[in-house]
C-alpha cells in the first residue's frame, strides 16, 4: 500500500490589497467578526492531509500576523517579494530544505475555502502534477479593443474562472519559478501561468462559487452581509459571580486594577465582573460554566488573571462558527464608585474580546445598603452575552 503523499500549503499575504480601500492590508481586517488571513488559514491549519502551512508575509505585519492567527499551527513565517510571483518563490524556497511531494499555494484574500476543495486540490496534484480549482463562466464575456470597441465573444463553453489553492508536485513547480527568475519573467498572475510557460499540462478540478477572493469594499460588505445573515441561531446566556473581600490593596473589576483598601478572597484574581461574563458566554453556547472550564481545585489557576477565561469563551464561539454580538455586565456594590471607572472597564471588555465598544455595556448598582454588599462585605455581579450561531437542531 502506498503512503499518501506529504502536503504543504503556502499562505501568500505580502500584499497590501489597496483596492480594498482604506483600513489597512485587508488580510488583516475582520470579516464576520475572524480576520480575512485566519478564515484563509484555518482550513488548511485543521486539515488532516495538510502537513505543513507556510505563511508568507510583508515583513512589516509580523506582529499583526501573529495576532490576527493566535491558535492556528503554522511554520515560522517567511518575508514575501514586491510581486505576488516573488513571495511565492519565497515560500517554496523556504519548503525546499525538506521539500513536500506536493504544495498547494493559496491567496490568503480567498477567506472561504472549504475542506472539500482542499481534498480535490491534494488528490487532483498527486493524480496530474499540476491543477486548479475552477468555476464555469455564466455571463457572456466580450473581448474588446484597446478602445473599448467588441472585437470578438469567445465561447463561455470554454472559459473558466481560476482559484486557488492550485496544487503541484512540489519540486516540478520550484524548478518553473526558479526557471522564471533567471530569465527575467515576473509577470505571471498565477502560478498556473508559470505552469504552463515552463511547458507543464495544468488540469482542472471543481472549485466553489464561495470561494471568491476579497478585492473591493462592495466584496467585504456583501460578504458581511451574507456571514451574519446564516448567523440565524440567536441566544441569550446569564452569568452571576459574587466574591467576599479579604487582605490586599485592590480589586480586578472587569479586566481594570481598582486601587482599594481590601481585595478579593478568591481562588483567582477574583474579577467578578469578567467571571459573570465568562458564564454568560458559556451559557449561551450550552457549554458548561467557568467552574467546569477552569476548576478552582486546579492549583493551575492560583492567582489567574481572569482575561484569559473570557478569551477562552469567545474563542469557544469562534470554534462553533459563531459571533458575539453584545455583552453587559452589572456591578453590585456600595463601593468602590463605578461610575468613573465605566469607560475604561468598557474599553478593557471590548479590548479583550475583540469587540466595538458599542457592543459592551458596564452598569453598577447598590442594594440600598441591604445584604453583603450593602454593608461592604463583597462585591455580586450579573452579565448577559448575546451570540449569533449557525443553525443547528
């Protein structure tokens, strides 16, 4: 029985993507509240027959790269070139050390690859040598003059939109970009292209009308559209926390040090108002509570800043193609005041989660001087989380 053979992936993301419009590379801006590059990779990242992703990068954007993929394996990010034909050179050189019997190479503007077409792309190189994914043409094309005049229609029946991943054998694709390099050409806009310049039969496999490649603002906003509007499984979870004060000389209040006279008697940094949070997340995901995801008999969370639980339940929305979409959380004491701490707790809330700030709410009341925190003994707290699902029974 033969081995099946070993694949890598080349994430091709030096470019700046201009026509895009402001806002920065556009591989780095959120659609569907996941930046562009992490939807690009992720499929690749979780698939089984991929064994190595490479990303190639502006090397002006290593920090936001990071950021932008937290969680997704990758190898060690390589600098691309001035054209798209270069940063791809790149990546394969980067690969050629321990070369894979095979390499797809991926825009990382095409955010919405699905498992399937990755499969099609891996079995189509291993059965021809070099294939891309493509969709049939349903308009009528028109060839037209330098001024604009028609000067033919070709037939559609023969026509087909190029995608990417496209996929090859590893060293025969290497060979046609480094014959390209010595001789000057950089003018290919695709590796198919080269492909085919070197002399290589380039096949073809099924695409997927999805996966479009982001290039304008009218591409982000109806792709935005579309993302929220299959988001149809809307839910409401409720989180309450409640902590005794105890020896310190501040509190963590939603993700804020809060210079005080007592701090919390708690197992962690005691931040009720983030604990409140976390479990009105996991409750709107149907998926336990913060004791169950971070157990207080776990000497692990000693003295745990509590941001990293709150970024452990968005990121459980996000791994359930999911979205938050409002948080609130409500402080019960009688001291310290909240009022003047409500926008940086706020801030603090949105910066963790990645939300707009208009998307989280802080409020506070007292209890009248009634029960524990009426007479100061601690602090309670409510929250509410909004998120957005793809519907399932």
């Amino acid at each position: 029985m033969s081995l099946a053979p070993k694949a890598a992936v080349i994430i091709v993301a030096a470019g700046r993507g201009l026509r895009a419009g402001a806002g920065g590379p556009k591989q780095y801006r959120t659609i569907g509240g996941r930046t562009v590059i992490a939807r690009a990779m992720a499929p690749f990242c979780n698939h089984a027959e991929i064994a190595l992703v490479q990303p190639v990068l502006n090397p002006d954007d290593s920090g936001i790269f990071e950021e932008a993929v937290r969680g997704l394996r990758h190898l060690p990010p390589v600098s691309g070139g001035a054209t798209r034909q270069g940063s791809v050179r790149a990546g394969l050189e980067a690969l050629a050390a321990d070369p894979p019997d095979i390499v797809l190479i991926h825009d990382a503007a095409r955010a919405f690859v699905t498992p399937a077409v990755i499969s099609r792309a891996v079995a189509a190189a291993a059965r021809t040598g070099a294939a891309i994914p493509v969709v049939a043409v349903t308009d009528t094309i028109k060839h037209v003059t330098t001024i604009g005049d028609v000067d033919a229609t070709p037939d559609r029946a023969q026509l087909r939109i190029a995608q990417t991943p496209q996929a090859f054998h590893f060293e025969t694709i290497l060979d046609a970009h480094r014959r390209a390099a010595r001789e000057g050409r950089d003018d290919f806009t695709d590796d198919a292209a080269i492909a085919e310049w070197a002399g290589l039969t380039v096949a073809t496999f099924e695409g997927d009308l999805a996966n479009m490649k982001l290039t304008t603002p009218e591409d982000f906003a109806r792709e935005e559209a579309r993302l929220v509007a299959a988001l149809s499984d809307i839910r409401t979870g409720t989180g309450f926390d409640v902590h005794a004060f105890g020896d310190g000389d501040h509190l963590m209040l939603c993700g804020v040090r809060v210079p005080y006279g007592r701090g919390f008697l708690a197992h962690s940094d005691g931040d009720v108002g983030l604990h409140a949070l976390v479990d009105a997340v996991l409750g709107a995901l149907a998926d336990g509570d913060i004791g169950s995801h971070f157990p207080p008999s776990d000497p692990k969370w000693k003295g745990a800043a509590s941001d990293q639980f709150l970024i452990h339940a968005m990121e459980r929305v996000a791994a359930r193609g999911g979205r938050v979409a409002h948080l609130e959380v409500t402080l019960i004491c009688e001291t310290p005041k909240i009022g003047p701490l409500r926008e940086t707790m706020r801030a603090r809330i949105a910066e963790i989660t990645g939300l707009p700030l208009s998307r989280v709410a802080v409020k506070a009341t007292t209890t009248e001087r009634l029960g524990f925190t009426g007479r100061q003994e601690g602090i309670a707290a409510t929250a509410s989380a909004t998120i957005r699902l793809p519907w399932s029974e």
